[in-house]
C-alpha cells in the first residue's frame, strides 16, 4: 500500500507520524495533506539505503534538493558519487540524478549506495540519452576534481539551505521561528556551544571560530566593542562590562 492509498483510507502510517514529529505538525495535519495530493513523502521501499527522509509539500518547512549527474561529454561516475556525498552531508534533503552519459543503470546503482536521502531521476533523459553518444577527456587529476567538487557542492548547498531556512521564518514556521528565538539568546549570552549546536552547519561554525576567533570571548567582527556586551552593561547601569579573554 502506498502513502497516498493510506492517507485515503485514514490510516496514518508510521511515514507520517515521523514526518509530523520532524516538522511539528500532528500526524493528522499530514496525513490529510497526503490524501488530498499536497504533500508527499518521498520513501521507496527499494532504497535500502534511505535513512533520512522527508515530508515535502504545503505547511511543512522548505526543502533543499541537489542536482548532479553526467553528460555527453563529460562522464566521470566517481565524481558523480562524491557530489552525492558532499550534497548530504552539507544538507541537502533530496538528490536529483539527471545524468544523460555513460552507464546510467550503473550510475543509479553507485549513487544509491552512498544516498541516505531521497534519489529522484528523469526517465526521458535515458530515451534522448540513447540517440547519441560521444566522449570527453578532461586534464585534470582526481585530486583536483573532487577538491572543486566539495568546494562548489559546499557552497551551493549551504547557500540554499540558508535561504530555506530564511523562507521558513518569513512564512512564520514555528519550528524555525523557535530555533531564531533561541540562536538569538545564546548570541545574547555568547553562549558559543549553544550557537553551534542551533546552527545549519555546526562543523563549519566551529572551523571559522577556531580560525577567525577573537582574543575576547566575544566574535572576531566586534571583539571588545560586543554590542551584546554594551547593551548588557546599559541595562545593568554601568558603563562597560569587560569581556572575559577567550
């Protein structure tokens, strides 16, 4: 039985009460969505590899999905394995594999071996794919290559992932608006430990910290000028409070 042949005969499947609970939403809210074809949960059985899935649709929160893929001219499966790798690992929700070179069955094969999340494709592309066929060489070593690949996945994703997160909070997502709240707070405090851990990429906050920390306790931007510390130190009545070394 499908998610929408559930969601139609009432049953609320335990899909949809794991997507209720990631979202904040009561599993009825989902299953409703899904009956009436304005959210789907992407989870095929098949993919045995698929631990982290999600619920996409109206009144859950924006999703970010990463393209990759082969072409004509340039076919490279380990490259393509590793922009899946470094997609899911800055965040992205879904992939798209909408490679038109090369062996696509094995391409689908090696992808969904390291895909923990949803993996999408385009069928017609398979159909023009088989029209023509034609190599490519590229002078670059592997090294090289998967280094841009990171590079270029990191950015993108991370990008997005950010303008979701922005997406949520303008649309008034009570999760979203929660975490702000509370990454605003532990701005307040210089709680660093608990920004890091409300933040969309912990690992990489941490890296900047480490690289580009000031010998305050406060950030590198303001050091001892912290407007948290100056307002802090208006409301308690004094002049300046000074700020602990870090």
């Amino acid at each position: 039985m499908t998610q929408l042949e559930a969601a139609r005969k009432g049953i609320v499947t335990e899909e949809m009460a794991y997507v209720a609970e990631r979202e904040g939403v009561s599993p009825e809210f989902v299953r409703e969505g899904v009956a009436a074809g304005r959210i789907v949960i992407p989870r095929n059985p098949n993919h045995r590899t698929l631990t982290d899935f999600k619920g996409i649709g109206e009144g859950l929160s924006v999703k970010v999905n990463a393209n990759l893929g082969t072409s004509f001219d340039y076919v490279d499966v380990e490259a393509e394995v590793e922009k899946a790798r470094v997609a899911i690992r800055y965040g992205a929700d879904t992939i798209m594999d909408l490679s038109t070179g090369g062996d696509l069955k094995e391409i689908r094969r090696r992808i969904l071996e390291v895909a923990t999340v949803p993996l999408g494709t385009v069928p017609v592309y398979e159909a023009e794919f088989r029209a023509a066929r034609r190599k490519s060489f590229f002078d670059m070593s592997a090294d090289e290559l998967f280094q841009v690949i990171e590079e270029h996945g990191k950015e993108g994703v991370i990008a997005f992932k950010i303008a979701a997160h922005a997406a949520d909070v303008a649309r008034g997502n009570p999760i979203a608006l929660e975490r702000n709240q509370r990454m605003s707070e532990a701005r307040y405090r210089l709680d660093w430990e608990g920004q890091f851990a409300l933040s969309l990429f912990p690992e990489e906050a941490r890296r900047i910290k480490a690289e580009r920390g000031s010998k305050t306790k406060a950030c590198s931007m303001c050091g001892p000028f912290c407007p948290m510390n100056l307002v802090e130190a208006a409301l308690r009545g004094r002049a300046r409070m000074e700020l602990p070394l870090a």
